[in-house]
C-alpha cells in the first residue's frame, strides 16, 4: 500500500520536475537576450556571449569558489536538503491535522472527493504566501542575529554574481531555513489537510508549487549582473535588479529588500529600496576579511566556527571583577 502510494506520487513530480528544468534554463536564456538587448548597441552573437560569460567575471576567486561551493554541496548533500524540506513540513502538518481533528472530534478531510480547480487555485495562493512570508522572517533574522549572520555571510560574501552564487548558502543554513518553513508553511499544509487534500493531492500540489515558486522568483537570472526588472508589476513580484541591490555594499542598501517571491512583504514592514534603473552595485562584504570566504575552508568551517564563538561568549559565565584599594584604583 504504501509503495502505491509512493508510486503515485513519483509519476506525478517526475514529470513536473523536468518542465521546471526547462523553464528555469528558458528563464536565464530569455532574460540574458533581454539585458544584453537592453544594454548593447552594437549587436552580434559574440558579443552577445561575452557579455553573458564576461571574462573579469567568470575569472574572478569568488565565482571559482561558487563553483566548488555548488560542485562539492551536489556531490556531498545531493538528497538532503529537499526530504529533510518535507520532512519538518510534513511533520509539522500531520500534528496541526492531529491536533485540530482530535480537539474538535471529526474525519478529515471534511470536503470529501478529488479537488477542484477552484480549490488547486485558492491552495496555491495560499502556499505561495506561507512560503514567502516564513522566508522574509527568517531572512531579517538572518541579518539582525549575529548568530544567523555569520552563516549567511558566506551569501554576501560572494562579489561576482554568476547564477549558481544563488547556491552559495551554508548546509546548517539552509536545515535551518527548511526547519524554520516547517513551522507556517507546515500548518498551513495541516489545514489544508483537514479541510480537502488527501495525502497524494497535498504532496503533488504542494511540490508544483515549490517549483513554480523557484520558476517565479528567477533565483538564478537575480544573482548575475542582468538588470531585469517587470516595470508595473515590480509592486508585487520582486525583480532581479531589486534582489541584487540587496547584495550591495553601499551602506544605504543595507538591510533592503529582503523578499523571496513578492515585494509588498518589504513594502509593507518599511524595508523596500527601489534601485534606480540600470543602476550599478558593488557586491560583497565589507568585512576586513572578505577574502577568507573565497575558499571552501572559509565557505564551510570558517562561518561554523565564528557561530559558535557568538555562542561560547553567551554562555561563558562572566570573569569577577576584581576590587582594590582606592591607591591601586580598579581594573576589570
């Protein structure tokens, strides 16, 4: 039963995890035309790559270490971090569904029969919300928490953007950021497994809609040098060109834009900076030692090791002060 039940689930994503790969790879190939179209007067298919692939970019230490980075995460933790997604949302989910359904003594779900268009659409929404509300939340207290910041300067820290800088994001970082989604976006699936989604419905809609989440924010195309903005509608999806200024190292973006998918969650809390058009940044850290991140030591150990120097000093019981005569005076 419960292979069936596997079954069913993997014929329906298998499909659907190849159309997100060709839509993300047409996303990149349709938004490098646009830049280069919008940027370059003379026009010919060699400058069109060069200006893509530009030689002072792909060169540069910080994209060599997002290619290690990218290369030695995909070899070492090719299955982690998507199961261990689904793992904390859907444990999270099946105790909501407990929860609620043993307080208030009924079956779930309590509308019976397939779902709706209707209802796939409302699911969505709802999803798409829960997602990025729970990221914007754990993305300031990346920034406000010394403890966060150190993992998510490895993030900041790259100073070329080359598309797979996107994956430039610490392991323990991004467990915490699945276990933290597991929290709203893990409720929010309870819910909804109490009121219409079996089980099959639930994993199938709720994986399309992590896909078109990631087709959505073009996570890839937002972490190079392409300018793409979406003009009106940029009050309501955040464009590239809005994402990369929140890698600036200028002091007035600092704190900025901290979106995944929509821009009103930074309108709303007084966060937004909107760039001026076809502005350039400069990105990186501005930490003496930025270039201790352009190695993998300093990409995995580094980040570990300053966390828990912020730890040990919470922890650490305070030094007594000593106290001496008025002639000697005081020392701590």
């Amino acid at each position: 039963m419960l292979g069936d039940l596997v079954g069913k689930i993997l014929d329906k994503i298998s499909g659907t995890s190849l159309l997100a790969t060709g839509l993300l790879l047409l996303t990149a190939f349709v938004s490098a035309l646009v830049a280069y179209w919008r940027t370059v007067e003379e026009k010919s298919w060699k400058e069109f790559f060069e200006f893509v692939i530009p030689h002072e970019v792909i060169t540069h230490p910080s994209a060599r270490a997002d290619l290690l980075f990218w290369v030695t995460k995909k070899a070492l933790m090719p299955f982690l971090m998507l199961p261990a997604g689904i793992v904390f949302v859907s444990a999270v989910g099946y105790a909501t569904n407990w929860l609620f359904s043993t307080l208030f003594q009924f079956q779930p779900p309590l509308v019976q029969g397939p779902a709706g268009p209707v209802t796939v659409l409302i699911f969505t929404i709802t999803m798409l919300l829960a997602y990025d509300i729970s990221y914007y939340l754990y993305h300031v207290a990346q920034h406000r928490y010394p403890v966060l910041w150190e993992l998510h300067k490895v993030h900041h820290s790259a100073e070329v953007m080359v598309g797979i800088t996107k994956d430039r994001v610490h392991p323990l970082d991004e467990l915490m950021n699945r276990a933290w989604d597991g929290l709203i976006v893990g409720v929010c699936f309870g819910i909804w497994s109490l009121i219409s989604l079996n089980l099959v419905e639930l994993t199938v809609f709720g994986v399309n809609v992590y896909v078109m989440r990631n087709i959505l924010m073009m996570d890839f195309v937002r972490h190079t040098h392409f300018k793409i903005s979406f003009g009106p509608l940029n009050n309501v999806i955040l464009c590239p060109h809005w994402h990369q200024l929140h890698h600036s190292t200028d002091p007035r973006h600092y704190d900025k834009n901290f979106g995944l998918l929509f821009s009103f969650w930074d309108r709303l809390f007084g966060t937004l900076c909107v760039p001026k058009p076809d502005e350039d940044f400069k990105f990186g850290l501005v930490d003496r030692n930025v270039r201790d991140y352009q190695s993998l030591a300093g990409l995995y150990v580094m980040p570990l090791k300053r966390m828990w120097g912020h730890i040990a000093r919470r922890i650490r019981p305070a030094k007594p002060r000593t106290v001496q005569s008025s002639e000697e005076g005081t020392r701590p």
